[in-house]
C-alpha cells in the first residue's frame, strides 16, 4: 500500500462526511424557513381576573368519612383548579380501597378524561 493511496483515502472521506454535513445543514436551514412562513404561535388563553370572593359560611354538615373540613376543602379547590373554573360540584370523596393501585385507578380513569377535554 502506497502513502499516496491513504492520503486518497482520507481525503475521500473527508470529503464524503464535508457534502453530508453541508446537506443537513440545508436541509436545517429549509426547515427553519418553512417554520418561518407557516407556522402561527399558537394564542395563549390568559385567565380571567379574579373577583374578590366573599367567604360563604359552611351550611352543608360533614359527611360520614370523617376527613376533616380543611381537607374537604382543599380537594374541592384542587378539582377547581383542574377543571379550569368550569363548573363542579365534588359530591363525594373517598378512599381508594384497599389494595387498590392508584395506577390502576389512573388507568381506569384516564380515557374519560380525554373524552372531557
């Protein structure tokens, strides 16, 4: 093998790897251009202002589970929260029951929630 050959080959190779990088990054700059004449950003939904909310005495009675109110409470502000300030009522909280996965539970639920939005 001659010297002159190798220094052929590492040319070549160099070469070949310079046009396919230079292709990539035509082909890059093609997809920053077309991102450029057709992509819209999409409108961002601000939420409304909140009203000062007067606090409403509790008038409905604990129910029979025996969580405390503060708990009760802060799980209805959560589905609220989740629900985007469309209107719910959270009629019932309980546990899961034993021996029950939360991931089984998600599971179950999930489809729902993508029907839903």
């Amino acid at each position: 093998m001659d010297i002159n050959e190798f220094y052929l080959g590492v040319q070549v190779t160099i070469i070949g790897m310079g046009v396919v990088f230079a292709a990539l990054y035509a082909l890059q700059m093609v997809m920053y251009g077309m991102k450029g004449l057709f992509y819209k950003e999409p409108v961002k939904a601000t939420a409304p202002a909140l009203a000062a909310v007067e606090p409403v005495p509790a008038t409905v009675e604990p129910a029979e589970s025996g969580l405390p109110t503060s708990l009760i409470a802060a799980i209805s502000v959560a589905v609220a929260a989740y629900m985007g300030g469309r209107p719910g009522n959270v009629v019932s909280i309980r546990k899961l029951g034993e021996g029950k996965s939360p991931w089984q539970h998600a599971a179950r639920v999930a489809p729902f929630e993508n029907r839903r939005s």
